[in-house]
C-alpha cells in the first residue's frame, strides 16, 4: 500500500500578488516592495494560509468609471477594494491546493501623485499607503465610525513603518 503525502501545514502567510498596471500611466510601482507589504498586512491580520489579491493601477477615467458602476458615485477617489468574503460569514469553497481569494484594489496612479504633492511625501509612499488602506478594506476594516478610524490609520502606519514609510 502506498505511503499517503503528508501534508505539511502552513507556518505563515503566502500571498500570489497580481500586479497590473495601465501600460499609459508614467510611473508605477515598485513590484517587490508592494508584493511584501501586501504579504505582511494579511500575515498579520489574516495568519497562516494560502492566498491571492489583485492589485491594479489606473487612471482617473477607469477608476471613475469603477466608482461609478460600483458605488454610485460618479467622481475620481484614490482607491477602491473589492472584497471576495461574505460579511455574514459564508465563504466559498476553494480547492485545497488553490489560494484562497481574498479580493481586489484598484488604485488611481494620477490621484496618489496628486495626494503625494499635497501631503509632501513621495509618490512611492502614497501608492503604497493606498495599497496598505485598500488591503485592509478588503479584509474587513473600515472607517465609517470614529474608533474604527484609529484603528484602521494605526494598522495602516504600522504597516508602513515595517518598511520604512513613515510620514515624512
């Protein structure tokens, strides 16, 4: 009789990133630095797994059009996240040796430089702060009420600050 595999189980958080990026943009993102900040946000908030975000940089027109269709809201914003859980729990049922699919963030390339400017730090910073800010909407933070609002901004600068971020 054959030995059965062992299955080892998972010490930490592994994350397949998706990056895209509008070919037309100038600039982007560094591709390493965003893909380990992603991986530990959800090391940290989620735990030991296997799992997979999308990640895309556009311009003002597609990310306009997305708020439009998605929330209503016929104006630019910095960053959208679309969740892939159920708030009231229910989860779909992934294969076990496929990631488990957190969600998406869409993130406006000519609004980060534009708030980079404004809030005097870089442009890498800003991307990287809407990254942090969008990653954990998707993984259930939000800062419709005051007390969630601290919460999230200290999740999103220690986040940061683990790779040298700091508001300048």
């Amino acid at each position: 009789m054959p030995e059965q595999p062992v299955r080892l189980t998972a010490l930490r958080a592994v994350v397949d990133v998706e990056l895209a990026a509008d070919p037309m943009l100038d600039g982007g993102w560094d591709a390493v630095r965003i893909e380990s900040l992603v991986q530990s946000i959800v090391e940290r908030e989620v735990g030991p797994g296997h799992y997979s975000m999308a990640l895309y940089l556009v311009g003002d027109d597609e990310i306009r059009a997305l708020n439009r269709e998605h929330r209503g809201q016929d104006a630019h914003t910095d960053v959208l996240s679309f969740p892939l859980h159920d708030p009231t729990g229910m989860r779909f049922v992934t294969p076990p040796d496929e990631p488990i699919a957190l969600g998406d963030v869409v993130v406006s390339w000519p609004r980060a430089l534009e708030q980079a400017r404004e809030f005097g730090h870089t442009p890498a910073r800003e991307i990287a702060y809407l990254v942090a800010h969008g990653v954990l909407h998707v993984l259930g933070y939000d800062h419709e009420r005051e007390a969630d609002q601290r919460v999230m901004r200290a999740r999103e600068e220690e986040s940061l600050a683990a790779f040298g971020l700091t508001r300048d």
